[in-house]
C-alpha cells in the first residue's frame, strides 16, 4: 500500500524544530500540540486517578473484611458518611463502588493507558512528525481534563457521588429522587462521561487518521508493529461503539430531566405512581453493553499490543506468528461487536437468543487464544531477559490465561445464571480485565520510559513492585472464585446477617489485606516513576537494543521527533537474533542490501524494491532543487 511521504518538506521542519525552543511554558506543558507532550499529560493524570480510584477500592474493602471495625478514623477524609458510632454509611458503600468501577475502567484503562501509548507510540513507530491534528489532539485531552473536573468534583457534594453502579442500571440512575447518590452525583457522572466520550472520539479519529495517512516511506501495513495494529484497532472500536453510550447517557439524561420514558414504565415510589408509561430498562442495558464489551477490548488490546513488543525484545526472538497476531486481532475487534449480551443472560433474555450470544462468545475464545499460544512460543527458548517489563508483559500473560478460563465458563448461559451476581464474576473480570490491562499499562511505562524521559527507573524497585503487585492480584481475586462459586453475592454492604457466609469471614478478611497491601505495594511505583523523572540515570539512546523507529530519535526527542529527514523502512519490526546477523538485532531502518550475510531468500528480492525507493528519492531531490 502506498504511504504518505511526510518527511520531503524538511527545511520546513527544521524552522519549526528550532521555534520549540521559543515556547512558552503554557504552549510548551500545558496546551501542548507535541503528541509525546499530550501523552505525559494522560499519563500524569491516569495515574492520579488510579490512586484515587484504588484508594477508594481501599475504603470499601475495609468495609467488606472489616464489617464490626470502628473507621472513625476515616471521618477527617469522608466527614458525614462516618455514622457516629464508626459505620460507614450504606448508600456511600454503593457510591464508592460506582465510583471505582467508573474511574478504573473509562479514567485509567480507557484514557490513561490508550491516551498515553497511542499518543506516544503512534507518530514514533509509523515516523511521523506528529498526529494527523495536533488541535484535535489537544482538545482531546482537555476534554478528558473537564471530565475528570466534574467526576472528581462529584466526589464531595453534599448528597454524595453517583451511586446507581458502575454501569448505572435505570430505573435507580433515571430518577433523582430514587435515593441520594440518584440526585446531583449522578447528573455530574452523565456530565463528565459525555466529556470524556468527546475526548475518545476525537482521540480514536486522529489515531485511525495518522496511521493510514502519515506513515514514513516504507511503513507498509504489514511492517507495522503490533503496537500499532493494536491501537489502531482499539481506536476503530472506540469510534464504533461511544456514540452508543452516549445515546444511552443522553436517553437518561431526558428521561432524568424531561419526563420522557425511554427506559421507565409503571414506576412506584414510596407508593405514589409516577406519569412514566412505555419505557424500558432493558433497552439501556442493549445500548450500555453494545459499548460495555467492546469496551472489555478497548482496554485490553492496547495492553496486548505493548505485550508483544516487549516480549519479542526482551525474548531476543521474532514474534511468533506476526500475521496470525494480526488476524486474531481483527477478529477480536469484530467479535467484540456481536457479543454484548452474555452480560444479560439473566435480563429475561430468551434463551433461544442467548445461546446465539453463548456460541459467539464461546467463539471470541479462539484469536484470544491464539495470542495466547504465540506469547508462549515466542517465550520458548527465548534467551530471555527479564526486566520489569517483561516480568509485567509475563504477568499480564498469566492473569490473561486465568482470567480467560474463567470467562469460559460465564460465556455457558447456564453457568453464568448461577455466578452471575457472585464473586465469581468479580473475579474474572478484574483478571481479564483490570490486572491484564494494569500489567499491559505498568509495562509499557517501564519499556518506553527511557524515550519519554531519556532516563532510567531503578531496575531493583522495578522487581519489587512486580513480585508484589504480583502475588497481591493473585492474593486478592483468587479467592473470590471460590466464594463466588459458594454463593457470595457481589454489591452487598455487609455479610454479618448471612448465616450462610459466616463461614467465609476470615477469607474475606484475608482478601481486604491482600487488596491494601497491593495498593500500598504502588507507592513504590510512584517513588520509582518520579524519582526517576529527576534523579534516574541517563539513558541510552536505544537501552533495549529495540529495532523500531522510535530508538532512532535523539534521546528526547524535540517537536517533530527528527531533528533533519524521518528515516526510511525497509523491514519488518522484528529481526532479533537472524542466523548470520553481527548482532542479535537489525533496526527497520537498515536496509536488506547491508546484510547479505543474514538475509532469506525471499529479503534478497527486496534488495531491487530498495534501489527503486532511492531511485525515487533522488528524483524527489532533483526536482525540489529545480
């Protein structure tokens, strides 16, 4: 396919490389159009979210392991919501849990993983100068900023935050009066959320546009790396599936403001019948999940993506399989579309359709494992080198597996009628989805830390926090499957009135340690990122000894990316260890003509192909000098 050639104009760029140097520190920090700018900033962000979103996880384990323990320790920090007598308040339990499920999935997994990598990785791997709209881009960010504004102001109004779920099932979130966290909280969680769909949209249309339109001169589609198929692909699915939450928040908010009815009918509250006739709720759960699993992906796929490349480094080995990665992708991001409701199996779905989404679930388990078993193999007999990058990339390996075993199971209608408002589901989702993206997300900061802040982070702190983030995801949601199985309903306050669960006090309590000791375990990530910002060693220009564009540039690389002409590709991203090759790496930018000694027979044919793109350059030159 033929590429855009963004790199002719390069007197152009070198005026604008050495206007950078003129920016203010508003232009240059805070309304940045540098896409590696506009990255630190989602990263920075995301990051404070997932305090506040673990710490609020934190809060309401206490709850949960701790049912009779006085938390007036806590009322400093959530004032009211402390009852007198050290209680935490049972509405506020349920705002916590919405919260947290809120802020984990869109604020972090969504914004903070795709916002920082696509926005780092994309112009660097494909070698373009910068996005396709460096206004969009910004805006982009900024409207993820808003959002976090007004969900995080949300947190400290009088009647408390949103409190309906994560999810925000109507009737409960279609009606202020419903109870506390259904007033204001809730209106504010609408508000930012049409915020941050806006910020996704504009985010996922400028990703699609830079990799389709500003590769450099010989970045076909199948040189690309996988971190690029991934994020591309993740931006496809982002474009295709927000405008269905925001239709679902928007019908909400009409029928929350505007006495419309699209999902209430035949509504009563403390026995007065409300006007509301025709509406259903199953309609929102339609359009909540037709986003809600695509959105399983959204998250998962970047953190797959990174997976593979850290992996096929640090394993000094191709990747196995590179077509297959990519074809198993594709089908991930169809399959992702037809099988939103396995999550209403117990909706009053009609079995007959229900196993129709059984069987498409059931399906979505082949590319997964296909991925599955091309990680493995591209492990085996790797002479591998394990820093805290591939420890996370191994690690979002094993919880992937795990967590997928699992979902086997919930794809079985029959199985998932029994599990689903049980710990079970708790705990497949938060491997599948929560720990595997986490590991994708703490991976991809330890790799590309070097290039984001041409330092290092301290290897040993690296290890520490993997070995404990590590043995405390295991400690935490391991457990949970075997008291989901025995009946632990999820969402409940408290358990002490269940004789039923009484037998499972001290595994819940174990579960609420291990929790707060894995959030605190992140403080050492926290010390390690920011120490380093300042203090870590210098790095290397390509410290892992990578083949991919974005080691070609200086060591922080200015606006632009190259500071003179964006280099030209020749090969696939994955030469590592070529029989006959001096060094157990070939970058994409040497070309098959200088390494006769290590080339197949099929490379050898790429040599004239070569000859034609320099033919083609001189030509380009010759004609700019007239």
């Amino acid at each position: 396919m033929a590429t855009t050639e963004a790199h002719i104009d390069v007197h152009a760029h070198d005026d604008h490389h050495d206007d950078h140097h003129e920016q203010s520190f508003i232009s240059k920090y805070i309304f940045s159009m540098d896409h590696k700018m506009i990255a630190k900033q989602y990263l920075i962000t995301g990051i404070i979210w997932a305090i506040i979103g673990a710490a609020l996880s934190a809060i309401f384990r206490l709850q949960l392991g701790f049912p009779e323990a006085d938390l007036g320790w806590l009322r400093p920090i959530l004032g009211k919501w402390i009852s007198a007598e050290g209680a935490l308040d049972p509405e506020f339990y349920l705002a916590l849990v919405t919260m947290h499920g809120t802020i984990m999935v869109f604020f972090v997994l969504t914004a903070g993983l795709s916002g920082t990598f696509s926005n780092f990785l994309i112009p660097l791997q494909i070698g373009a100068r910068d996005m396709a709209s460096g206004f969009m881009n910004m805006l982009s960010y900024w409207f993820f900023f808003i959002a976090s504004v007004i969900m995080l102001i949300s947190l400290f109004i009088e009647t408390g935050p949103a409190s309906g779920g994560w999810v925000v099932y109507p009737p409960l979130s279609a009606l202020p009066q419903a109870m506390s966290g259904s007033g204001l909280g809730m209106t504010m969680w609408l508000v930012a959320m049409v915020f941050f769909i806006a910020s996704s949209l504009l985010g996922g249309i400028n990703y699609v546009s830079t990799v389709i339109n500003l590769r450099t001169k010989g970045m076909t589609f199948s040189r690309l790396p996988l971190t690029i198929w991934a994020f591309f692909l993740t931006a496809v699915i982002g474009i295709l599936s927000f405008p269905v939450l925001f239709a679902a928040a928007l019908l909400l908010v009409f029928d929350r403001s505007f006495g419309t009815s699209f999902y209430l009918s035949e509504i009563y509250i403390h026995g007065e019948a409300l006007p509301n006739v025709g509406g259903s709720p199953i309609l929102y759960q339609h359009l909540f999940w037709f986003l809600g699993h695509p959105e399983v992906y959204i998250v998962l796929l970047p953190a797959l993506g990174i997976t593979s490349e850290i992996i096929a480094t640090n394993s000094r080995k191709p990747i196995f399989g590179y077509k297959a990665m990519i074809i198993s992708m594709m089908g991930i991001t169809f399959l992702s579309f037809i099988v939103w409701a396995h999550h209403m199996f117990v909706s009053g779905l009609n079995p007959f359709l229900g196993s129709i989404f059984m069987f498409l679930t059931l399906i979505i388990a082949v590319p997964s494992a296909v991925k599955v078993f091309n990680y493995l193999t591209t492990l085996w007999k790797g002479n591998i080198i394990f820093t805290p990058a591939m420890l996370f990339s191994i690690g979002l390996v094993s919880v992937f597996i795990s967590g997928g075993i699992t979902g086997i199971f919930l794809g079985n209608s029959a199985i998932d009628i029994q599990l689903h408002d049980t710990y079970f589901v708790v705990a497949h989702f938060h491997l599948v989805m929560g720990a595997a993206s986490s590991f994708g997300l703490l991976a991809g900061v330890y790799h590309w830390f070097p290039k984001m802040f041409g330092r290092m982070m301290d290897t040993k702190l690296g290890y520490i926090h993997f070995w404990l983030t590590f043995i405390g995801i295991y400690s935490v949601f391991f457990p949970m499957h075997y008291i989901g199985i025995a009946g632990f309903p999820r969402r409940y306050y408290s358990f002490t009135n269940f004789d039923a669960f009484s037998g499972f006090t001290d595994l819940n309590m174990f579960i609420s340690i291990a929790a707060i000791a894995t959030f605190i375990g992140q403080f050492i990530f926290l010390f390690n990122f920011f120490y380093s910002i300042f203090r870590g060693r210098k790095a290397p220009a390509n410290p892992w000894n990578s083949t991919t564009l974005e080691w070609t540039t200086p060591r922080v690389p200015g606006h632009g990316n190259w500071p003179g002409e964006i280099p030209k590709v020749y090969r696939w991203p994955y030469d590592y260890s070529k029989p006959g090759a001096e060094e157990d790496f070939i970058p994409q930018t040497v070309p098959f003509s200088q390494t006769m000694e290590s080339n197949l027979p099929h490379e050898n044919d790429e040599i004239a192909l070569e000859k034609e793109m320099e033919a083609e350059e001189i030509v380009v030159v010759d004609a700019n000098k007239h």
